[in-house]
C-alpha cells in the first residue's frame, strides 16, 4: 500500500483510500450513490453546479474541460491528480454482488448475493492487500452475473482481463490510451499484463451495472463507426492473436464483447 500520504486533508478526507467515479451528464441518473457512500464524482467543471444539487459539493471533483470529453482522457486525469490506493467506479454500477453456497444445478437468483455495503471497506482493503501480495498493481472484478460461469475452485484469477466499470490501482506509470477509443479499459488490462505480467482480477465478485442503458457518458459519443474503428485500431495495437473482434460485425455485442482474448501467460 502506499505509505507516507496525508489522508487526512482535501478532498479525500476521511478515508484511507479514494473512491472516484468518473461522470459525464448523467447527474439526474447516477445509480450506487447510497451504495458508495464513501466515493466522490469526477465531473466536468462546467456541470459541478447540476452534480451538486444531486450529491453535495463534498462528493464533488472538478475536471478541467479540457481534460474531460472521453474515457481514457477523464482517466487518465484521475491517474495524474488523485492519490493512490484509487479506485474507478462507473457511475452505473448499482453495487457489488457474489455467488456463494451455490450447490446444486440451480441458476435462480437467490444464489446471487450483494456484498453489504458495510464491508466495502474491509472488501477493498483486502483486494489492494492481494493485489500488493501478488506483485500486481492494478485489481479489478467480474463483469458476468451469470453464476453458471463462476467456478468456485477459482474465486480470482491473475492473468485476465479486467474491464473499465471497476478498476483499482496501487503506484504504477501506465496511462490508458486515447488511440483505441472505448476499448481503452482492454488495452490498460493488456498493458498491465505485458509490464507487470500479473493482474488481480476476483471471480467471485462482480459489478452490476446498467452497462450501456443510460444516456449521457460515452454512451452519448458512441455509434457504430467510431465501434469499428476502435476495434479495428486495439487489434492492430496488440495483434489478433492476442484480441479480435468480428469485423464487420453480425450485431452490436460483436463490437462491444472481444471475440476473443488471449494472454500468452501461464496461469490462472
């Protein structure tokens, strides 16, 4: 963990880490904001005054405009200017579930679980420790709710990929890249595997977000062309071998899900 920071003072006070959740218009339809009771909002300076109504000034960070506008550009400012241990939090995500007890062939509901928001502190606290145990510096969760996914013989794994809804950070001097567009959060993953050679991803614990659903974000600067190129320019970054997706796309999920991505590292 890092050491030798004032905790105390500015905008972070009051915890032992920072919480940050990046925004971009969508103050009139933030979810997770009783969940995350402890994160402040990333926001353009020029809609500080709509987030505030919603959130208070206390949870409020100003972004310069001229650093906000795209994913990668709004997390990288957040890297640059805001102590670590960080974590980003997109701001759909409702709050963190799990699988356990499972048993049996069911699939309903019932064996999906939300962490009680009490223990999120202790929950982050005992991701970064992992994450600094296992020489990694960057952790993240499961994007699939689908508890037949989930093997509970692999509650984490270290060589995965870990998508942009929900990313923790310790000190490390990677910066994500505005060239590949929205994928940037695969391309970071694919960074931080190929430096460090280890990433701290929980299958037992995932996001749920309304991914995609809501206007505003880079929802609002999406469409299918700038999918493709994005796609097109990730794949050329790292080459098909390691991530593809289907161009020209059958449908929507072809761009938005990586046909495929594969780690030439050993493990789990």
């Amino acid at each position: 963990m890092s050491k030798g920071r004032d905790w105390t003072s500015g905008p972070w006070e009051g915890f032992f880490m920072n919480i940050i959740i990046p925004s971009y218009k969508r103050w009139y339809c933030l979810e997770g904001t009783d969940y995350f009771k402890m994160a402040k909002y990333a926001v353009p300076e020029s809609q500080v005054d709509e987030y505030k109504k919603v959130v208070g000034s206390k949870r409020i960070i100003p972004v310069p405009d001229k650093d906000d506008g795209n994913d990668a550009r709004k997390r990288n400012w957040v890297l640059k200017n805001v102590p670590r241990p960080l974590i980003m939090i997109d701001d759909d995500v409702k709050n963190i579930g799990y699988f356990e007890g499972r048993g049996g062939m069911s699939t309903g509901d019932h064996r999906r679980k939300t962490l009680d928001p009490f223990l999120l502190e202790d929950f982050f606290k005992m991701s970064f420790d992992l994450c600094e145990g296992f020489k990694a510096k960057m952790w993240g969760c499961a994007q699939n709710e689908d508890n037949r996914i989930y093997k509970e013989f692999q509650p984490f794994s270290l060589c995965r990929i870990v998508l942009g809804p929900f990313h923790g950070h310790l000190e490390h001097d990677l910066l994500f890249d505005e060239g590949v567009g929205i994928k940037n959060d695969y391309d970071m993953s694919l960074q931080q595997l190929r430096k460090y050679k280890i990433l701290f991803r929980w299958n037992k614990f995932h996001y749920i977000c309304d991914h995609g659903e809501k206007p505003g974000g880079s929802v609002s600067l999406r469409s299918m062309e700038k999918e493709i190129r994005d796609c097109k320019a990730i794949m050329l970054k790292w080459g098909k071998k390691i991530i593809s997706y289907r161009i020209p796309p059958r449908n929507k999920a072809d761009l938005l899900n990586a046909k495929h991505v594969s780690i030439p590292i050993k493990g789990i």
